[in-house]
C-alpha cells in the first residue's frame, strides 16, 4: 500500500502523525475483502455485528501507517474492543473511508457483502424483501379483523432481522415464538370471541321474539261472533238448495 497522505491523531492525550493512502491495487482490494470476511463469518458462524467495526479496523491497519498498535492485546494482536475505543476518539476510520478513491471503496464494499453472501448463502437484500413481505401479510390478516399492529414494534422486527444469519424458515420461526406475535395471536382471539358474543345476543333476541310470538294468545270466538257464522252458514245452505 502507498500512503500518500499525512495526517494526525490524538490518543490518550497523546499527539501522533500518520501516513495513509487514499486507493489500493486490485490484489489489495481482494486482501482487504477476504479478511474482513474472515473476521465476520468464522468456523463458530456468522456475526453480522461485527461487520463495521472489523471494516474499520482493517481500513486503519492496511490504509495507513498507525498499524495495530495503538489498539493490540497482550498476545500482540489488535483487539476488537480496543479498536472500538481507539476510533472513537480519534475518528481516524472516517478520514480514512471519506478520503478513499470513491471506486475503490464502492468494490471493496460490494465484494464484501458478497463475499459475506457467498459465504453463508444469505442475502440481506432477499432477507429484507421476505420479511416486509411477511410483515406486510401478517398486518393485512391482523387488519381485516378491525386489529391494526403496532408499527414501532413492526419496524423492530425488520430493523433486527436485517442484520441476522437467519434463513427463512428460522425467521418465521423466531416471529411466530415472539412476544409480537404472541400479542396479536391474543387480539384476534379476542376479536374473534367478541363477534362472536355479539352473534349469540342477536340469535338471542331473535329466538326470544319468535318464543313471545308463538306464544301469544288467539282471540276467543264471542258469543255475537258465533251468531253471525251460524247465520251465514244457513245463508249458504237456503242458496244452494234455491239453485
């Protein structure tokens, strides 16, 4: 790597200069990529929580002349969470990236979330789009109900399943034995129970009225009434003889 550049920083109350570079050969860029990959995705799984800070860390080490030693351990080796506290307070990673051939920093940027992709078969891009997706399905079942889900808790869910290694299935897996889910489950339930109270008290009252109806007393044939039957009965019989 050619440092080009000069710049300082200070540590611990301590003023130190350095050198940088702002681009990198095509073999630097494939160096950088694979060991920042390495740091991520290991043989005990893939730790997207890493990902910036080992970025950073190896910006420092490989782009400028600081190396590791402002941040090793006892062993001699950089130490992830000393690092951390070391760019914090200087912010030497961001002069570092800002400065940095813009082309340069886009491939070395790609290639690493492809790598990271090729590595564990997940695509954060994929994993986005399947679980707004999910999201989206489950707010629209939830809604039909008249239940709306709380949004701060949807944007949770997608904001910390961006960043996971889960796959698919794993992913429906965690929602479905979440709090989240758990409370919706028990919101349908209830909506679904209080159609159906409101259901009964309608089938109530209607068998209630058909019951009273039923149940109402005929009108008594009076005295006078049977008079006048007894009449028109004759009536009838005096026509059909006459005929």
């Amino acid at each position: 790597m050619v440092f080009t550049e000069s710049g300082t920083y200070t540590y611990n109350g301590e003023t130190v200069d350095y050198k940088y570079a702002t681009t990198a050969s095509l073999s630097e860029q494939a160096a950088f990529v694979n060991v920042v990959t390495n740091i991520v995705v290991t043989e005990q799984g893939y730790m997207p929580l890493l990902g910036d800070a080992a970025l950073r860390c190896m910006l420092v080490q490989a782009f400028t002349s600081i190396g590791k030693e402002p941040f090793m351990d006892d062993d001699g080796n950089a130490n992830i969470d000393r690092f951390v506290e070391f760019d914090n307070e200087t912010g030497v990673s961001d002069i570092i990236w800002n400065s940095m051939d813009m082309v340069v920093r886009e491939n070395m940027l790609t290639s690493i979330e492809d790598n990271v992709a090729y590595k564990t078969g997940i695509r954060k891009d994929d994993i986005s789009t399947a679980i707004v997706e999910l999201v989206r399905a489950l707010t629209r079942k939830i809604d039909s109900l008249g239940e709306g889900m709380d949004m701060e808790a949807t944007t949770n869910f997608i904001n910390k399943f961006n960043e996971s290694g889960f796959d698919g299935e794993a992913l429906v897996t965690a929602y479905m034995n979440s709090e989240q889910h758990k409370k919706n489950v028990a919101e349908v339930v209830d909506a679904k129970n209080e159609k159906i109270r409101e259901l009964q008290q309608r089938v109530n009252a209607e068998t209630a009225k058909n019951v009273v109806a039923d149940k109402k007393p005929v009108k008594k044939a009076t005295a006078k009434s049977a008079a006048k039957t007894k009449k028109a009965d004759s009536e009838s019989k005096i026509e059909v003889v006459n005929g």
